[in-house]
C-alpha cells in the first residue's frame, strides 16, 4: 500500500509526468467531445451539439449562451463546450 501511494505522489511530484497526466487528460477531453459530436448529444444535459465554426474542432451543446440562441428557448442553459482536435 505504502509502495502504491508513494507512486502515485512521485508521479505527480516529477514535472515530466506532469505534462504526461496533463496530456492524458487533454486526450480524454477531446475523445469526450469527439464522442458527443459523433452521437450529437451533450455529456451534461444529453441535448443537441453544434461546431462553433470560430475555432477549428471546437463543439459546444446547442443550449449554450442567450435564450434567442439556444435550440429550445425553453429548456436551461448549458455550459458544455470542448475541442475535437
């Protein structure tokens, strides 16, 4: 148990597995939205997503920002966004 811990606090200790978990994590985040783009559903409210064409890869959920821009007026808004790329 002991051995297990101090690995893990070694791994996030040493710089150059920081940026590994950072890049991890990064992955995981573009797999995530890769995945809500190709099934056209939110991971957080499983509404519609649409391509923010401002940014290459970037895909927000259809119900993000002012009620006149949203798919349904009348649902809430939310506040998913991530980038496939």
């Amino acid at each position: 148990m002991r051995d297990t811990i101090r690995k893990s606090a070694n791994l996030y200790a040493n710089p150059r597995n920081q940026s590994q978990v950072a890049f991890a994590h990064m992955a995981a985040s573009n797999l995530r939205a890769s995945d809500a783009l190709k099934h056209n559903r939110c991971p957080m409210c499983a509404g519609p997503v649409r391509l923010n064409l401002a940014l290459t890869g970037w895909v927000v959920c259809a119900q993000r920002g002012a009620p006149m821009m949203r798919a349904d007026a009348n649902k809430p808004a939310c506040d998913w966004q991530g980038f496939t790329e």
